[in-house]
C-alpha cells in the first residue's frame, strides 16, 4: 500500500507503556495501512502483546498517543472504533453454553451484521459445520481458536489484531489462519498478529516488526 493518510489504520506515536517501574514498551512509532499484514515478533516479556493491547484500546499508554482510523484512543475507544476493531487475543471471547452457530449468530447480531451474515457458510470456512450444533463448552482448545476466527468474520471488522492465533491449532488449522488472513488482506483490512513463529505465517505476511525489551529493534 502507499502512503496516502487515509491508508493509515493504525498510528503510534512515540508509545511508552509501563508496570511499576518497568517499562514494557519504550518509544515505539510505528503505522499500520489498510490491505497489509504484519508480525510483530520478539522474545517473551519483549512488549509484544502490551504494545497490541494498547492498539486494541485494552490498556493506555503512559505517554505518546495511538489513533486508529484517525481518532485518537486517548479518550477511549469510541462505538464507531469499537465495531472497526476485530480481536483476538488471550481470551477467545465465546460462549461456552451457546452452540458454535448460537455463538456466530448472537455476534453477529451484536455487530449489526445480522442480514449480511451466512453464519452456517462461515462455520464450513473454518471447519467446524459438523460441530456447528455442539455447545462450545465441548470443544478443544483448537476448535475454540477456529470458533473465535470465525468470530472475527462475522463481525466484518476493518483492523483485526490477533495474539498468537496459531496456539492449540494443528497443521490444517494452520494453514486455515493463514487463508483467513491472506482473505483478509486481499479484501483491505489492516491485520497486525503477534507470533513466536512468522515462518509459519509467511505467505500471509507483508513485513515483520521485532521488538527487544519494549522497542523496536528491526
């Protein structure tokens, strides 16, 4: 993508995050456009998930100022930003006493997306139509991350940020997450992933950001 200001996604300028007196994320500026795809990557403890939170408008930063889709997070995250971010993080965000499709259909419904949403399609694109009418509570802990995948489809979201999507998946769910994300970028969507293996997400990715006790290093 160029670098037209309307491509910009997502800005952190100078972005410093802090626990007690440690700082998890130092000075980072960075931008991430729309129609791109990026691993951020580095050692544990290295400011990786601190550093997609704050983009996520889950934690604040200490000092710099992060914008998504030219509206500053500094206030919180506004309803209009909120429908724009798709994430998956940690927590899948599902309901364990819904079925898979109870699930897709109540997301969905939250995000407006009701009418415009074959959920029984979306549930075959990511494997789980023989498992659609279990409640998710039943599922494994692969199963779930594909469930929380297809979460983020429903919702159409312009920005997605995933955290270590690959975690319990096996190699068909692998190469699952990196159709999802290659789609995802072919249709515009600005996606940022934080992994401990970009090898296994290189065809899907446009560059790789390393980071080293909160800064970025390469």
């Amino acid at each position: 993508m160029g670098s037209e200001p309307d491509a910009v996604a997502i800005r952190c300028d100078d972005v410093s995050r802090r626990y007690g007196r440690r700082w998890v994320v130092r000075h980072v500026s960075l931008t991430f456009e729309a129609g791109t795809t990026t691993a951020l990557v580095g050692h544990n403890g290295a400011g990786k998930s601190t550093l997609l939170a704050m983009m996520a408008g889950k934690l604040r930063p200490d000092d710099g100022e992060i914008t998504v889709l030219g509206r500053s997070l500094s206030a919180g995250l506004s309803a209009s930003t909120r429908r724009a971010l798709g994430l998956l993080l940690h927590e899948p965000w599902v309901y364990p006493e819904l079925t898979g499709t109870e699930n897709l259909a109540f997301f969905a419904g939250l995000y407006g997306r009701t009418r415009q949403t074959d959920i029984a399609a979306t549930m075959a694109s990511v494997g789980l139509d023989l498992a659609a009418g279990r409640r998710a509570r039943t599922y494994s802990r692969g199963m779930t991350q594909r469930l929380a995948l297809a979460r983020l489809m429903v919702q159409d979201a312009q920005i997605w940020l995933l955290d270590e999507p690959m975690t319990g998946l096996d190699a068909s769910g692998r190469e699952l997450v990196v159709e999802r994300l290659q789609a995802a970028r072919a249709a515009g969507r600005c996606v940022v992933v934080v992994t401990h293996a970009p090898n296994l997400l290189e065809s899907a990715l446009d560059r790789v950001i390393t980071l080293d006790s909160g800064k970025v290093v390469r």
